[in-house]
C-alpha cells in the first residue's frame, strides 16, 4: 500500500465528494488547505496524520486523516479513514 493518495481521489474514495470530477474543482479552486497550506491542484499528496479544511454544504469541514483507502467502499469503511474535528472547532468559543 502507498503512504500517500492524491486529494481528488481521497475525497472521493472517502465519499465526501460525489464525484471525483467535483473534488478536483474544490482543490483547484482554491478551497482547500492541507495542514494550513492553500492547495492548488488535485493532484497533491495525502498522508495519515494531515489534517485538511475546506468548505461543505455551507460550512467549514475540518478532518484529520486516519487511514488511506484503497478504494470508494461502503460509507462505514470510508468514515474509519477519517476524524471529522469539526464539531471540536465549531464548540471553541472566540479567543479560546
């Protein structure tokens, strides 16, 4: 198995982009951070550990990478892959 996975593909298999055609317009639109860094392309690495932001149905996703899959599974597989930190965010109150 490879220790990384490209963005597009990751969003896909993970199923939090419909199509994989939709995941790369997110990436090369600017929309979305790997650890911090604004990415620009569909085609950039991810590995266990990286932490991605980007919008979502209206609101700001951020997950942390668990796992890399090998393939677009049923929704419980691909949800093992990641940890949705969103709500740990959304719960801080300002200046926390």
């Amino acid at each position: 198995m490879a220790d990384t996975i490209r963005l597009d593909k990751f969003l896909w298999f993970v199923r939090l982009a419909k199509t994989r055609s939709f995941a790369q317009e997110v990436a090369e639109a600017r929309h979305l951070r790997i650890d911090g860094r604004v990415i620009e392309k569909a085609a950039a690495c991810v590995r266990v550990g990286n932490t991605l932001t980007f919008p979502l149905h209206g609101r700001v996703r951020v997950i942390r990478v668990l796992a890399l899959p090998v393939r677009r599974g049923p929704a419980p597989e691909a949800q093992a892959c990641y940890a949705d930190l969103t709500e740990n965010v959304s719960q801080q109150a300002p200046g926390d």
